[in-house]
C-alpha cells in the first residue's frame, strides 16, 4: 500500500515538473523577440516620457497663473504643485526605466557574436590589403619594365637620328 502512494507520488512529481518544463520552454523568447520587445518597451517610455513632460509644462502653468493670482497658497494652487511634482519625479523615473532598458538590451553572447564577426571581418580585410600589395608591386615592377624599354627606345631612336643626321650632313 505504501509503495502504491510512494509510486503515485513520484508520478505525479514527475508529470508536473515534465508539464512545466514544456511550458517554460515555450514562454522563453528568442533572442529576436525580445529585441522586439525592448524595441516596443523602448516607444511606449518614450511617449510616457513625452506626456509626463506635457503635464510638467502644464501644471508650470497652472502654478505660475495661480501665482500671478495671488492663489497659490489655496487648494488649488497646492495640488497643481503636487501634480508638477508627481509629474516632475514621473520623467525622472521613466529616464531611469529607459536607461536600464538600453543596458539589458545587450547581451553578453551577443556582444562575443559581434567581436567575432568583426575579427573575421578584420582577418579579410588584412588578406584582402595583402593581395592588393603584392598585386600593387607587381604594377611596379612593370611600370619600370615599360620605363626601361621606353627609355632602350628612346635611346635607340636617338642613335638612328644621329645616323642619319651625320649621313645628311656628308651629302
């Protein structure tokens, strides 16, 4: 009878760490989605950011006319100030949310994945100079070929124009 409870127990155990486990798996996000989350979670502080600032410029306002009025010391003019507060803290806090939010968008194995394509990258552009050195001294030594031939040319022309020059000048 014990062993019957004992071996029920096990599977039960057994079939709810199974069952949550699958279920873990399938809530975790890709890498991708959760770019795709940070990026959303990113527009939806900054539009809160931009209507906390609407309201800071709103009750300033409100604050200020009240003063004007000689009323900023009624319950009016003491809750417009408590809301420019509220909302004055409200922007700070959502600039710390955003702050936080760009420092865990980046992840460790992302930034390794990154190094190593830039190293790549590196290591090509490093052969890539290479071939195009050799490949410039190459063009080199060719130029000074084509200069030494041209110069062989000139020279011999000008040899053949003394010649005839010196045959001109016995006729």
């Amino acid at each position: 009878m014990l062993a019957v409870a004992a071996l029920t127990a096990f599977t039960g155990i057994l079939s709810t760490a199974l069952l949550i486990s699958v279920l873990a798996q399938k809530l975790v996000l890709t890498r991708w989605e959760k770019y795709v989350y940070h990026f959303v979670l990113n527009i939806e502080l900054a539009k809160e950011r931009k209507h906390q600032a609407a309201n800071v410029i709103k009750f300033s306002i409100k604050v200020f006319c009240l003063k004007r009025k000689d009323k900023s010391k009624s319950i009016q003019g003491i809750k417009a100030q408590w809301k420019l507060f509220r909302s004055i803290r409200a922007v700070q806090q959502v600039k710390l949310e955003q702050r936080n939010l760009i420092g865990s968008c980046v992840f460790l194995a992302d930034l390794f994945t990154l190094q190593s394509d830039e190293n790549d990258k590196t290591k090509q552009i490093l052969q890539e100079m290479n071939t195009m050195k050799m490949t410039m001294d190459q063009i080199e030594e060719k130029f000074t070929d084509f200069d030494q031939t041209m110069n062989n040319i000139q020279y011999k022309l000008n040899v053949l124009l003394n010649r005839e020059q010196v045959q001109q000048s016995r006729i």
